[in-house]
C-alpha cells in the first residue's frame, strides 16, 4: 500500500480486479512489429511499468532488434521509457514528437522513423485511422478505473481517448504512487465528420466534457499497478538573455493595453517550453497585470508561481509538465491550491483551432531560428538534424489572436561568446511562414510586423532584432536581393516584394 491508498481502492469495476498481473507477466502479449498506443504527453502520464518492464526483458535476453515496436504517444514522454527503447533498437516508427539523445540520434541515422505533425491534426488524425487502421496495444497510466469502466487520466490527457477509439486491446497501469487526479480533466473525443460538434469553450475555465474516458472493459487484457512517478520536464531557469526577452513582451502587452488592442488582464496565453517561456511567464508573475487565464498545452514550474502570485485565475493545459523537483513535489504538497484551478484536456481539444480562436489566445513560443522574412524554423538544425518535433506550437501560431516568436539573437558556444546568429537570411527549413507571425522577439529588441510589407517587414526585423555583430551582414544581404530582385524586368519581380 502506498500513502495514496491501494490498487482495490483505486478500481472500482471490481471485474477488473481480476485481471491484475505484473507488469513482468504482461510482456507475452507483445510481439514484433506491432502498433502501440501510450498514453502521455510531455514527461507526464505516461505508462513506466509495462514499458520499463519490457525494456528489461530485452536488455537481459539480448533482443536488441528483435523486438521492435511502432509508437504512437501524444507527444515526448519519460526518457526511463522511450529514450531507452531506442537505445535498446526497440524503435521501428515513432510519431509524432519526442525527447531524448538517444532517440534524436536513432531518427537522424534513420534508424527509427519518425514522422512529424501539428500535434492537433496528429490526435484526430489517428481517430480517423490514416496512420494504422489499429492500435493492437493500448498502454495506458490512469488515477482510477470507475464503474463503468472508464478510466481517469493521471496528469496528461495526450491522445488517449484516440488510442482507446482503434485499439484491438487495453493494458491499464493504476498509477497509486500518487494522487487521483479525478476531477481535474475534461474528456471529450470529437466525432468524426460529417457528425463533428462544435467545441463551445468559451474561457479557460469551461468544461464540455466528462471526467473519464470511455474504455470497452471487453478490450483490457491486463491492469498493472504501478508506483513510479513522472521523472517530469527539467526546469530550464532564466537567464540575462530570457529575461531581456520577457522585458520586451511586458513592455509590449502594456502598449497593447494602451492602445485598446488588448484588455487589462490581457487573453488567455499560451506559452511554450524553456528557459523563455519560463522567463515570460515570471515576468507576468511580477507584472501589473492580474486575472490572467492561460489556454495552453504544457504547464511549467512558473506556471506555480503565477498561480502563487494571485494573478492567475485559470489554466487549461493537455498537460502538467512539471519539472520532477521541485515541480511535481510542489504540485502535490499543495494539491488544494492549485488542482480546481486547472483543467487538463485532450490534444486533440486543448491544441484545436476552433478554441484557440475562439478565445484569442496569445500565442508564445521559440524556433531554432527565424528569418528576415519572418519564417520560422522549429524542428531541423540545418534544416536537415531533427531535435523533437514541431510539437503544438503552430496549432497557437497560425490560429492565435498575437502570434510571438521568441528567440536569443545568437547561441554562443564554449569556443565562441557570441555564436552563431539565430535570425538568418533566410531559414533553412520553414515551419511557420511569414503569414502566421505578427512579432519576432530577441534580447536585442521586439519587431511588430503587422501591417508591414516584406521589405519593411525585413528592415524592422534588421533594425530590432539581429546582433550587433551580424546587424552589417544582414543588412548587406538585404540590400542585394532588393537590388536585385527589383532591378530586373523578369515574370518573377512582382513576386520577390509586395
């Protein structure tokens, strides 16, 4: 028995009492090549006994190859998990988005197969069978199994009620090495068109559907219990850098206010992960505005501090990415300050568009690199070496009210103080062009593009937000193509510059 009760306390469908196993007795309903479907998004919610179980079946028998799998998750999940799959070669194809060394470099030799997906068309487009018509095993991390056979999540959503819709078979792992989440979710999986419903959120706050997942009990082969807790997402601090980033933002929202764009408690937010969206969103902490809402998909440890702050009245996430201390240990020692002001949703409706535009969600998240043009690159270094995945940030990016992108101007090295420029000519590989960008942001300065024509558009971004030590190359870039490009009568001038 844990401090959090028992696995009898936990799963009230007593039929399914019955079905408990090990998590080691379970390893002989997995065969080669098959199709999995994990809960969890970001480091958390995601099934630890099954997977670890199977990854030291493995390792001990040598079956390094010999047991690969096709992973479908809602997005990156504890590297004690899938890090160690691919480190294992148990990795055949994995979507859509993931963290860890091991499997960036198992993907960038083509070792696993990746495939990359806003996160939002990625959720319904599993319901929808387009990428296997079958999940042959569902591995799902739950607080509780009720009565009817439902299961309520732990501290992620991701894309659960999508893998329950195509799976041939179910293995639940009650999570009792922690609280019951119960009460915090809002599950709700969209029918298919054309019987599709509107999604009728309205704030932060609103709730449309239930606090379970619906779960055919007929499907679960196996309920595991399981004590691990998340291992969470590491606390990226602020630094000088982040926090002239958040300088910029704040000074922007209060113009905005200002000027009647924005109301005084600002609109929903939406903030990436790092050290600047963490940067950010202390600044909001310690900022002049209060009764703040956040409609997102992650919620950082700053997140804590905004609540703590009394500026926060809501947060809507898909899930609680918090750091594995001091994040979840905060979180749950003070679960009655925080848990009824937070509502943890599916992907497939926390990063919808119709919600997001709905509520003019403020949308913040940082590239790789961006360009003069104002196209962002989020996912390819050199537009070729994949670090995660484009995650959900052009889900908010190209549906949000105020569309940010925040940036250092350059990232230094151990040989080079100033490193290589973040803001480029022209970006390698393009992820959200120019059409879905209002403002660049550096530590240098913040360009407001809207309104602006490209040439204006290039200038600004120039003139804000290049280092100092690439500002004169930039500019001479700029200068050329517009030489260039307006000083030939060619089919192409009119499309070089509006």
């Amino acid at each position: 028995m844990s401090e959090f009760g028992t696995l009898e306390s936990r799963v009230h469908r007593k039929s399914m009492m019955d079905k408990v196993m090990s998590a080691e007795d379970c390893i002989k309903f997995f065969k080669n090549g098959m199709d999995l479907g994990w809960s969890g998004f970001t480091p958390a919610g995601y099934p630890k006994a099954v997977t670890i179980a199977l990854a030291d079946h493995v390792e001990k028998n040598n079956l390094q190859g010999q047991l690969k799998f096709n992973l479908f998750i809602g997005a990156s999940v504890g590297a004690e998990t899938e890090d160690r799959w691919a480190t294992l070669d148990m990795i055949d194809r994995r979507w859509p988005y993931q963290t860890g060394k091991n499997i960036a470099k198992a993907i960038n030799t083509g070792k696993i197969r990746m495939g990359d997906k806003h996160l939002s068309l990625f959720a319904q487009d599993l319901g929808y069978g387009f990428y296997t018509p079958q999940i042959d095993i569902a591995i799902i991390e739950v607080s509780e199994i009720l009565e009817d056979g439902s299961l309520v999540p732990t501290s992620s959503c991701g894309v659960i009620g999508e893998i329950l819709m195509i799976a041939d078979k179910v293995i639940i792992e009650v999570n009792t090495g922690q609280p019951s989440f119960r009460g915090m979710h809002d599950c709700y999986v969209p029918l298919t068109p054309p019987n599709r419903q509107p999604m009728l959120i309205n704030k932060s706050s609103d709730r449309i559907g239930t606090e379970s997942f619906a779960c055919d009990p007929e499907k679960v082969i196996a309920v595991v219990e399981s004590k691990y807790r998340d291992k969470g997402r590491a606390f990226a601090g602020a630094d000088e850098t982040s926090v002239a980033i958040a300088g910029h933002i704040m000074d922007f929202f209060a113009a905005e206010v200002k000027a009647g764009r924005l109301p005084e408690n600002l609109l929903p937010l939406q903030s990436g992960v790092g050290s600047i969206a963490n940067a950010v969103v202390g600044g909001l902490a310690k900022g002049p505005f209060s009764n703040l809402t956040v409609y997102t998909e992650v919620l950082q440890d700053t997140m804590l501090d905004l609540f703590d702050s009394g500026k926060l009245d809501a947060a809507s996430s898909c899930s609680l990415s918090l750091s594995e201390t001091p994040g979840f240990p905060r979180f749950l020692d003070n679960w009655d300050k925080y848990a009824d002001k937070i509502v943890l949703r599916p992907l497939s409706i926390a990063n919808a568009p119709e919600p997001i535009r709905r509520l003019g969600c403020i949308a913040m998240n940082t590239p790789v690199e961006f360009d003069m043009y104002a196209h962002a690159n989020s996912t390819l270094v050199g537009g070729t070496r994949m670090i995660n995945g484009l995650g959900g940030s052009g889900d908010f990016l190209r549906n949000g009210y105020l569309k940010i992108m925040h940036s250092p101007s350059t990232r230094p090295s151990k040989t080079d103080p100033i490193g290589i420029t973040c803001v480029v000519p022209k970006a390698p590989h393009i992820d959200h062009t120019e059409h879905d960008l209002d403002v660049l942001v550096t530590e240098q300065g913040l360009a407001d593009l809207r309104g602006l024509a490209p040439k204006e558009r290039a200038q600004k971004i120039i003139d804000k937000c290049v280092h100092p030590s690439y500002k004169p190359i930039m500019q001479e870039y700029l200068d050329l193509a517009t030489k260039v490009c307006t000083g030939h009568k060619s089919m192409y001038r009119k499309r070089c510059w509006s």
